[in-house]
C-alpha cells in the first residue's frame, strides 16, 4: 500500500512539472494576450503550492516578460506573481551575482511599491502581498537589497484590508522562522519586524533615510528609486525637506469643503508609526545617518519646535483648541519625536551644542503648555523624553 501511494506521488509530481513546463511554453509563445495571460495566471497558482516547480522553469521565467507589462489588469498581476519566484531561482541556485541580484530585486520592489499604494484596488494590492509570499528569503538575507523587501513587507502589515495585514503577518512568521504552528498577528508582525531592522540593519543609510523620510514626510511611504520627493529622500541619497512653518501654515488651514475626504487608509495609525520610525531612527549607527543627514534634519526640527513653541505662547488650547485638529496634532509629534531622536544621537555622540538647544525649546514648550493646557498627549510626551534625557 505505501509502495502504490508513492507511486501516485511520483507520478503526480512528474505530471505537475510537465503542467508547469507546458504553462511556462504557452506563456511564451502564445498567439494572444488572453491565452498567455490565463497561462501565467494558471502557473502562478501553481507555483503557489508547489514552488519548487519554479527552477523547471527558470529559462522560461526569465524570458516571460513576452507578457507585456500593463497589457490588461489580469496579466499585469500574474507578472508579478511570477517575478517573487524568479527573483530568487538564481541566487538559489548558486547561479546569480550580486549585482543582477539586486537589480533584479529592485525591480521587484519597484513593482511591489506601485501595486500596494492605497489608491490601488484590492485584487492589486492581494496580488503583492502573494508576489512577496512567493520569495525565498534565505536566499536573499545577505544581499542588502533585502531591505527594500522587508520595508515593503512592513506596509503590507498597514494595509486598510485585513486579509492583507494577515497574508502580510503570515509571511513574517515565515521569513522570521516563527513557530511554524503559529503565526504572528499583524500588529505583533510589525513589531518583530522593527526589532529585526533595527538590530540587522542599523548600520544601513538606506534604512536610515526610509525612517526619516517615514517621521518626516506627510506621506508614510518613500517613493520609488530615482524620484525626487517634495517631502522627503532620493535614491538613499538626498534630503528634502519643506520649510517647518509652511506645514504649519497648511495645516492650520480652515477646510471651506463642502464634503469631507475619507482617508484612503482608515486603519494607518501615523501618529503610531512615527513613534515607531522614531524608534528606528534612535537607533541607527553614526555612519547611517552621516553628517549631511544631521546637517538637514536638525535644523529642520529646530524650526518645527520654535513654530509651536511661538504658538503654545500665544494660544490657549484644551480639549477642542488649535491642537485638537488632527493634522496639527501629528505634525506636532513628528517634530517633538524628531527632538528625541537628535538629543539621543547627541548623547551617544557626546556632541551637546545642538541638545541643549532642543532641550531648551522643549522645556520652554513643556512650561509654557501647562499653563496654556497644551494637548495632554503631547504635554506627556515632552514631559517624558525631559526626564528621560536628564
């Protein structure tokens, strides 16, 4: 009996290779759009179950860009399914160098960004979560181009749709080698993920700037490779940043809309998040953030607290007074927290020119919030990092 069951095993994995084989053919030389895309479609669920079928078609993978990208919806979404199994056959295989291996993961990464924006349907934004799944991430740890990937998986575990916050935790536990039995929740996934960039990467400017840019920036995500931001980093080597009074100015302008916006993401909790990119921030190596980094940064904060500073003089606030308007509210704790991450570099640096100048404003925010009843969360939080920093 256990004789005739191996036989079936046999014979059905050499039938699902000779399927995989076949679908990866029809892919490539498939006279229509519809045809190669339902064979992409089809090997991409094949490969979800069985993903060491992927190496048999390492050659035909390679070359399935035959499937023009953004050529419908539907073959859009199988590329990139397929990319998360291809990305990893050759350094699998001993095969790849290092750099076609980061860029073949910068390309993915690039592709991952645009299909898991918000504004992007569900199906799309699945479709990531299940390319990110498809990647082997023992073959990929020691290339720093892993980074991009674990960022990426960080957002997932943001998502507003809880199926992807739990594929997004699922794979965590995965790449993390969880307990098997067991798989993290989403918030528990996000912290383990922190802790793992925070003691494996610490010496990354990359990382470095994607904190920064994620405490910093009003959007909570960087943007792809290359591109300028209005508010943020450029390919891991430019800081910009808007001037610190005219975000105030912009955030405390009254909205004269007729209907209000919903937010995009109803579950991102950014004040939240900027707490944890703080953290993240504390605890990046001098050589991560270097000079120029700092050079920016300071000054920046610098300005955001004498923006409050001159307004918690001048206003009296409570329960419904000027900090009470959510954006308000988050642009002041970026730059509060920011506070905390530069006296924490100057401590470490033992460097107290720029500390005692932030300490002074904040302990001029904190006495001069008591009196003015400041927002109490932020009346905490200066209170905290003053006693902390003593």
């Amino acid at each position: 009996m256990d004789m005739l069951g191996s036989l079936i095993d046999c014979v059905a994995e050499t039938s699902s290779k000779l399927v995989a084989t076949a679908l990866a053919d029809v892919m490539k030389k498939g006279t229509s759009a519809n045809v190669r895309t339902t064979a992409a479609t089809n090997l991409a669920n094949l490969l979800e179950n069985k993903p060491h079928l992927a190496a048999a078609s390492l050659l035909h993978l390679k070359e399935h860009s035959a499937i023009p990208l953004f050529e419908n919806p539907l073959a859009n979404n199988a590329d990139l399914r397929l990319r998360g199994f291809a990305v990893t056959l050759e350094p699998v295989q001993g095969s790849a160098n290092t750099k076609d291996t980061a860029r073949n993961v910068s390309t993915l990464s690039l592709m991952l960004k645009l299909a898991g924006d918000d504004k992007k349907d569900f199906p799309t934004r699945y479709t990531a979560v299940q390319s990110l799944q498809a990647v082997t991430p023992d073959a990929l740890k020691r290339d720093p181009s892993f980074l991009s990937l674990l960022l990426i998986l960080y957002n997932t575990l943001l998502d507003d749709d809880e199926d992807i916050r739990n594929k997004g935790a699922e794979i965590t536990s995965t790449w993390l080698r969880k307990e098997e039995t067991l798989f993290l929740t989403p918030i528990a996934a996000r912290s383990a993920l922190l802790e793992v960039l925070t003691s494996q990467y610490a010496d990354s400017r990359e990382l470095c700037l994607e904190a920064l840019l994620r405490l910093a920036a009003p959007q909570p995500f960087a943007s792809e490779a290359g591109e300028v931001l209005d508010n943020g980093v450029s390919n891991g080597a430019t800081v910009h940043l808007h001037p610190a009074e005219l975000l105030f100015d912009t955030a405390m302008e009254e909205d004269t809309s007729l209907f209000v916006e919903e937010k995009q993401n109803l579950f991102l909790d950014e004040a939240e998040e900027v707490e944890n990119w703080s953290y993240v921030l504390r605890r990046c190596c001098r050589s991560a953030r270097g000079d120029d980094v700092r050079a920016k940064f300071e000054p920046w904060i610098q300005e955001g607290l004498s923006v409050i500073l001159e307004n918690v003089k001048t206003k009296v606030d409570g329960p419904l007074g000027w900090t009470s308007k959510p954006e308000i509210f988050l642009l002041g704790m970026r730059f509060i927290l920011g506070a905390d991450v530069i006296m924490h570099w100057a401590a470490s640096e033992r460097t107290g020119t720029s500390e005692c100048l932030i300490r002074t404003t904040l302990e001029e925010i904190a006495s001069h919030g008591r009196r003015n009843a400041i927002n109490g969360f932020w009346q905490r939080r200066l209170d905290s990092i003053l006693n902390t920093s003593v």
